[in-house]
C-alpha cells in the first residue's frame, strides 16, 4: 500500500505552472458545487525531484469568501485531508511520463462538514480520472 501522506512534492509551488493552468487555454474545469476542479496533464516534470511526481495539488479558498484567515485555513485543512484519503483514485489513472496539474477552488462563504467536503472531492476526482 502507498504512503497515504501529502508531502511538498505533490503541491503545486511554481508560478510559471500556476499561471500556465489558469490561463492556457489547454486547462480543464469541472465544477461540483461549492468546488470547482480546473486541471491540466502536461508531459514531463515540472521541478526535478527525487520521487517523481504524477500529480501535483493546489488549494485555494479567495479571501473574499472567508475574511478570516481561521476559517480559510479550517477548508483548506478539510480540502488536504479529502484529497489525501483518496488520491489513489488520480494516481492510477494518469499515463506515465505525464504530470497532472490540480487545482480545487472553493466557491461558497459557508463551512461545510468534512464529510460533504469528502464527497464533493472524491465526485470531482472520479470524474477527472475518466477523461484522462
């Protein structure tokens, strides 16, 4: 069984890879409310490393949702741990020597249970894997 942790080399740190998923018109999104999952597969690595990564993560919930940094932070925690519970479902899936690039964004100003956040997630995952 794979490590089930969430190390640095699976999150998403470069700016040029950032800005090439939110404005490369190569990008895809699907939505399921109150996340929204923009994703692009791309060949190679982004960043030499050491265990070579097929997917890469990146977390965002606007400030204009949530003022406070608690409760930014509070979805941010719920989005890692969904995510890490359930990559297995992303890792299989991606055709080797490619890099999936993955960006969930939060769309609403309310909390909501972990469990919920799970489900929105592993929906979103799901349906990631079977275009790929």
């Amino acid at each position: 069984m794979k490590e089930q942790g969430f190390s640095k080399q699976e999150r998403i740190v470069s700016q040029k890879l950032i800005d090439e998923l939110f404005t490369s018109g190569q990008s895809h999104s699907l939505t399921a409310f109150p996340l929204r999952a923009v994703y692009l597969v791309r060949d190679g690595q982004c960043q030499p490393s050491a265990a070579p990564q097929t997917v890469q993560l990146l977390l965002t919930v606007p400030k204009r949702r949530f003022k406070h940094a608690v409760d930014r932070n509070r979805v941010k925690r719920q989005l890692r741990e969904a995510y890490r519970k359930n990559k297995q479902l992303l890792t299989g899936s991606v055709p080797d020597g490619q890099l999936l690039a993955l960006a969930f964004v939060w769309q609403t100003d309310r909390h909501l249970p972990s469990a919920e956040v799970e489900k929105r997630v592993t929906n979103l995952m799901k349906r990631i894997a079977a275009t790929l």
